[in-house]
C-alpha cells in the first residue's frame, strides 16, 4: 500500500512519479472519509477499487456508474413495493425520492425489493399463515442483498406493520 509520505519522497523522476500516482488513486486510500477518519466506502470498496475486480466493476459501469461514483458509498434502498396492497403499492415512487436524496448527497443510491404480504387482505383465510413467516423471508432477502452486493449503509421503506419487522 503506497502513503502520501511514499508518493512525496519517493517520485524522484516524472515516470515513476506519475506511476505512484495512479497506484495511489486507484487503491482507494483517498476514498471519502467520515469526520473520525473511517472510510465511509469501506464496504463497497472491496468490489469498487482492486483491479483484481475488473469484473465486479465492468457490472456496476454496465449500470450506469461512472468512475468516480466507483469511490463513493454504495447505500442499498431496500423497498417492500408490490402493487397488490394500497400501504405498499407508492413505495417505488418513494424509494425514487430517497434515490435522488441519496445521490444528491454525494453517495450512489441503489435500490432493490423484497416481499411483502397484506393480512389485511389474506385475513380469514389460509394465506393468513404467510404473513409472520414473511418476516424472516424479509429480513433475509436484504441481508442477501446487503452482504452480497457489499452495500456500506441501508435504508429500508415498509409499508405495513408486517413488513417493519423484517426491516428491523
């Protein structure tokens, strides 16, 4: 891992000065930083920043992220969206807004779905016998998603009482 102490007193000719240089930038050491010095991409970066994962990042360009958007926090957007209940069926369009507020902030918002289940409507029949277990279904779709994608922060938007659990 290169320092800015290395780059400063080791670039003794312009060659090699400008190889330090792109090294350095592409290590992710100049990656933000929140207010205690932790980098806040320290999750995403593992995907975003070793050319190791040249892969990993020809996927996240594929939609639609540039180069510096490759050294910004990743936060997931977890939406319980379906059509099929009225407290659900705005949540895409939320998740929309807190998109534009997250990417607004200097961060790559990236939304994605889980599923959700209306007792309201199942209620006095067997489809009542899904909605607690769809709780656990909840929660393990975004912690897949979270842990498989290396998001650094989430934020989850429920529409019922059954879907805030799983979100928890």
């Amino acid at each position: 891992m290169l320092s800015k102490t290395m780059l400063r007193s080791g670039a003794s000719s312009p060659v090699r000065k400008t190889l330090l240089q792109r090294a350095f930038a592409t290590s992710g050491a100049d990656a933000p930083k929140a207010s205690d010095g932790v980098r806040i991409n320290r999750y995403s970066a593992n995907v975003t920043q070793p050319k190791a994962r040249g892969a990993s990042q020809a996927m996240l360009y594929a939609t639609g992220m540039t180069e510096e958007d490759m050294d910004k926090p990743q936060v997931g957007i977890a939406s319980m969206w379906w059509e099929g209940n009225p407290c659900n069926m705005h949540l895409l369009d939320l998740a929309g807004e807190v998109k534009k507020g997250v990417n607004a902030a200097g961060l790559v918002g990236l939304r994605f779905n889980t599923i959700g289940v209306s007792d309201g409507i199942s209620m006095g029949t067997d489809g009542m016998s899904y909605s607690l277990q769809s709780r656990d279904l909840i929660a393990d779709s975004i912690e897949t998603v979270m842990g498989g994608q290396w998001y650094d922060a989430n934020i989850c938007i429920p529409g019922c009482d059954k879907n805030m659990p799983g979100c928890v």
